[in-house]
C-alpha cells in the first residue's frame, strides 16, 4: 500500500509539472495586434488533441499497467486491486496530460496560421503600396519632363516676342526717321 501512495504522488507530482510544459502563443500577430479568440477558434483544429489523446492514453495504459504489474507484484494481496488501481489512474492522467499538450498545440498552429495570414496580408499591402508608390514617382517624373518642355517653349515665346518687339521698335524708328 505504501507503494501505491508513492506512485500516486509521484503523478500528481508529474501531472502538475507537465501541464505548464503546454504553454500557448501569446494572442498577438508580427505587428503587435491582437489576435481574437473567435478567430483562433475559427481556425483551430483538433488533430492533434486527437492523436495526443489516444496516442497518450495507450501510452499511459501500458506504463500504468507495468507499473501496476510492478506493485501488485510487492503488495501481499490476493486481490489485483493495486495493479488495476495503479493502471486506472495512470491513464486517466496520462490521457488528460496528453490531451492538454494536444490541445495546446492545435492553439498554437491556429495562431501560427493566424499570424502567417496576417504577415502575407501586411506584405501584399506593402507590395501595393511600393506599386503605387512607384506609379506617382514615374507620373512625377513625367510632369517635371512635361514642366521642362513647357518651361523651354516658354523661353522660345519670349525670344520670339523680344525679336518681334524689338523687329517693331526698329520699323517704327525708320517710320519716325523717315517722317
């Protein structure tokens, strides 16, 4: 019986180490926003809560039952009352601790997609407005070429008016010399 008090405090000592071992992401994206709890839950699966549960209660149930085979084989009972005792509980913890990890890491793939969704979405509007960006410059570009060319038909203009005014200032002198 003693040794059936050690393994019981040997797994509550487990089960309370290990469940802190499933820690989940923090609810924030690359940028610092916060992620909702509806949107993980949107995304989330539960695959891995699935597999971990079975795969962790077979597991558990074997140890559970060697182990057990192991206490029952000390005790002085005629009864296989600690083997299926030892076995019981171990499973049970096991499938919970299991279960925990995988249910912990279908959280953390949901806020990985999550994150992934929104950084390809930050980079897609980073993209348009390098795009966008680069359409202004090469309009910006084409005015100031438009703005040169006016600017040199300017000056054209007003060589020409200096030439015509100074062409009309040089008839009306030889009007007046000639008057």
């Amino acid at each position: 019986m003693k040794n059936l008090l050690n393994f019981f405090t040997i797994c509550a000592f487990l089960l309370s180490g290990t469940t802190g071992c499933a820690s989940r992401l923090p609810l924030l994206d690359a940028q610092g926003d916060k992620i909702d709890k509806e949107e993980v839950e949107a995304v989330r699966g539960n695959t891995n809560l699935l597999v971990f549960t079975v795969g962790g209660t077979a597991l558990s149930f074997g140890l559970s039952f060697f182990t057990g085979s192991l206490v029952d084989r000390k005790s002085k009972a005629e009864s296989n009352s600690a083997l299926w005792a030892v076995t019981g509980v171990g499973t049970v913890l096991g499938a919970f601790v299991f279960a925990r990890k995988g249910q912990a890491l279908d959280h953390n793939q949901a806020v990985a997609s999550i994150q992934d969704d929104r950084s390809i979405m930050l980079y897609k509007k980073l993209e348009a407005s390098k795009e966008q960006r680069n359409k202004i410059e090469l309009e910006s570009e084409k005015l100031k070429k438009d703005r040169h060319l006016q600017e040199e038909q300017r000056k054209k203009m007003l060589d020409q008016l200096k030439a015509k005014n100074k062409n009309k200032k040089k008839n009306e002198g030889k009007k007046q010399e000639a008057n």
